[in-house]
C-alpha cells in the first residue's frame, strides 16, 4: 500500500531518535468541516482512535454519531472502522460497511467532516496553514519558501522543478524579491514559446541594421532583466546553441547584443524552471551539460497540489469567495477535489472551481457542490498522460450528489410509521421499491432500526 500522499513528511521537520531512525506521528488532520475548511490535528494515540461528535476537537457535526469511527494504524497502513454509525462512513469516495475494517490511503469522511490521513502530523502542529502576502502556504511550502529566501541571498542562480501550474514563477518571484536588488527589473520568459529562429535575438538584443526588417535596435531579455533577475521558463526548450551563448553571458558577465563590436558588462540574477529533469535531457544531448551545473544549482522541487491536501479547501473557498460571494461550500466539492490528480495543478483547480462557482451562481444554488464541477475536472486529460499513482486510483468515480437532509427526514419518518417495512415504506412515500432501496444506502438508512422486527418485502 502507497504511503501517505501528502508531502508533509518529505518537507516537514522529523524527530529522530538515538539511532538516528525518523519518528513519524500518525494521525489525521481535520480539513473541513461545517461548511468551512480547517487545519485540525489529530494524533493517534497508541496508533488507536476513536472519534465521533464533539470528541478530539472535531466540531458539532449533525451528521456525525458521538461514536462513529475508529482509526488505527499499524505501522505501514491505516485502517477505518464504521462503529455502527447514523450516516455511515466513507473511505477514498467509497462507502464502507458497518463494523468490517478497511484500509485508507487519503480522505476519511465521516457525517459533512472530511479528515486526510497522514503518516506524520508533526509539521501540520507545528507550522499550520500560513497566509502571507495574499499567499496560502502549507507545512511543505512554508518550508520551500523558506529555502528559496535564503538561497535569494546568497545565490545568482536558482533552478526550479515542478510540474505545470505549480507556480514556478511565484517561487521566481520571491528569489527575485529576497535578494539583493528587489527593486531591479523582473523578466519572465517563456522558452517553449520563443522561435527558434527569434531566440537569439530576443534574448540578447540586436544592433539597428543587422536585421533587414528592423530598423532600430532591440534590447534583448537579458539586457532588459540587468540589475535585476530574468526568469527563464521551460528553460529545456532553448536551442544548443542559444544555449551555449547565454553560458557566456553567465560565465563571464558580459553581453554581446548580435552586430556589437564590443560587449558589455552585466550584472544580474536568473532563475530557471523545468517541468522536467535537466538531468534526463543532458542525458539526451538535448541539454548542455557545462550549462546544467552553472544554472542547475541550488535547485528546489515544488510538490504537485496532489500531494498538498491540506491546502485544497483553503484554495477552493478563497475561489468561490472571489467568484461567488453568497455562495457556501458542499463537503461533496471538496471531497471530490481531495480525490482528484488536478495534473494542472493549481492553475487548472483556479479555473474548475471558478467555473462551478459561476454554474451554482446561474442555477440559484446556495452552495457549490460536486455537481457543479465541470466533467473531467481535475482528471488526466488523455490515456497519453502517466496515469495517477495508485493512491489516486480511488479518485476517478464521481462521488454522489450532496444529501438532502429534507428527504432525509421524510424518508425517516415514513420507516418510522411503517416499523422498517421497505415495501410498506415506498408505498408511502410514491416511490419504487428499488429505488428506495438506493436511497437508503445514499443515506446511510438501516430499516431495522425503525422496528422491533422489518416485514419481509413483497412486490
């Protein structure tokens, strides 16, 4: 079974003992509830928990029983326990039965609360969830800023890894605003979109008359990020020879915009990111190896939104509060969201969300659930694409629609008078038997709990 996804324990502080061996903290953390995203820690005990309404900071859930489930871990996985509860229990996006113990890998619902299992809560209880400067950081990402700060300061040179929509180019920014000459110019270039054939030029400037169709001479990229840093995106994608020119510059510090008779000298800082391993593509001859170790280090590695849960419900609600103010969140929206690859990450979560916001908006919808969420959202665009890992395989179903606590109470009432007779129930309420059979199990409805003894069903 996969370790826990996030990446809390990659990037969080450890504990080791005299042996030096890490010392993990199993636990779960609370990350949304009633409505509102939340940052709750919960150890495990003895690596044995119980939890239910109201117990171990868990809020007032109506929709959770005062003793719902029981969590364990055993050392390599965690295992969920249904206690016999009112509305049941949901592991990864699937309902599980009464009493049968299963094993989890990610989201633990239980009532409207949604809680993320996790190998090591330590650096949950000690950094949180952070807003700074409009930015909403958790325990991984405090600690890579953090990184990024001090490399600013000592550095002329950071290398950024991450997938697309990671934010590479926030984290170019705060190595450019860290550093010595904040106040110089900022220069983001994206590689994979310059021509071959303009690269050159764009890059290092060019004098009037070397090229026909301009007349006046161009300032290059380079010439344009002096004093202070130029961002080089997808920074894989220059051609070799470019390539070698901008070592130079590097190198020496010197500029020599093409048809110049002499260079200039140049000071400033560059950042570079990848989507890819620079590594892989020295390997191929698509990389130069001598500019690899002049821009590959320090380097950091940002951590997909996957392997992120804590930040999840945060993002969405500051989303639909910019998007849809009256708005409430569904725990199905975020619980679908937890369960998703989101391969763009946090660039195509800000655009799913800001559309279902806008589709509850259209419908007269006062609260934004999974229903909203456009088809696909947050899945693997084609079969071309490395498929999820397996701690993600239980993200592909759609869950169901959010409950409706009115029918809930009316299907109730109806077993109620009908003393748990299924057949008598649908009668009442002018629905089929099967399909009030569905909605038992939607609701989590045991019939024999509303009779000393349940009639055997007829047609």
């Amino acid at each position: 079974m996969p370790e826990s996804v996030s990446t809390l324990k990659e990037y969080g502080v450890e504990d080791c003992d005299r042996d030096g061996t890490a010392q993990l903290h199993p636990g779960l953390v609370l990350l949304f509830s009633c409505g509102r995203p939340l940052a709750t820690v919960i150890r495990l005990g003895n690596n044995v928990i119980e939890l239910g309404r109201g117990t171990h900071g868990l809020p007032p859930d109506p929709r959770m029983s005062r003793q719902h489930a029981r969590v364990s871990f055993d050392g390599s996985r965690f295992l969920v326990t249904d206690l016999g509860s009112q509305n049941g229990t949901s592991c990864d996006g699937r309902r599980i039965r009464p009493y049968q113990p299963v094993e989890i890998d990610r989201v633990l619902r239980m009532g409207d609360s949604l809680l993320c299992v996790l190998r090591d809560v330590q650096p949950m209880a000690e950094k949180g969830i952070l807003v700074e400067g409009g930015l909403l950081l958790g325990p991984s990402l405090q600690s890579l800023f953090a990184e990024v700060k001090q490399a600013a300061s000592f550095a002329d040179t950071l290398h950024i890894r991450g997938e697309s929509g990671t934010g590479k180019e926030l984290i170019a920014h705060t190595f450019h605003e860290h550093g010595p000459r904040p106040d110089g110019n900022f220069v983001a270039v994206n590689c994979a979109a310059i021509p071959q054939e303009l690269a050159e030029r764009l890059l290092f400037g060019a004098y009037r008359g070397v090229y026909p169709s301009t007349g006046e001479s161009t300032e290059g990229y380079i010439q344009a990020a002096a004093g202070g840093t130029l961002f080089l995106d997808d920074v894989g994608k220059l051609d070799l020879e470019v390539q070698a020119k901008l070592l130079r510059v590097l190198e020496t510090k010197e500029l020599l915009p093409l048809g110049a008779s002499r260079p200039t000298t140049i000071e400033l800082k560059v950042c570079s990111a990848s989507s890819r391993d620079l590594k892989n593509q020295v390997a191929a001859g698509a990389f130069r190896e001598d500019l690899y170790y002049r821009l590959g280090r320090p380097a950091v590695t940002i951590p997909p939104l996957r392997k992120r849960p804590e930040e999840v419900p945060w993002l969405i609600e500051s989303i639909v509060r910019k998007n849809n103010t009256s708005a409430g969140l569904h725990s199905s929206l975020i619980e679908t969201c937890l369960l998703r690859p989101w391969p763009g990450n946090i660039r195509e979560l800000l655009v799913e969300i800001r559309s279902a916001a806008q589709a509850a908006k259209t419908q007269g919808s006062l609260q934004v659930d999974a229903r909203h969420l456009p088809d696909g959202a947050g899945s693997a665009l084609s079969s071309s694409q490395p498929p999820p890992g397996p701690e993600l395989m239980a993200a592909t179903p759609r869950p169901p629609p959010p409950l409706d606590p009115v029918e809930q109470r009316r299907i109730e009432a109806a077993l109620h008078a009908n003393q748990g007779n299924v057949s008598a129930t649908a009668r009442a309420l002018g629905v089929h038997r099967t399909q009030l059979r569905r909605l038992l199990v939607r609701y989590g409805l045991e019939p024999r709990r509303y009779g000393d003894r349940q009639a055997p069903d007829s047609d």
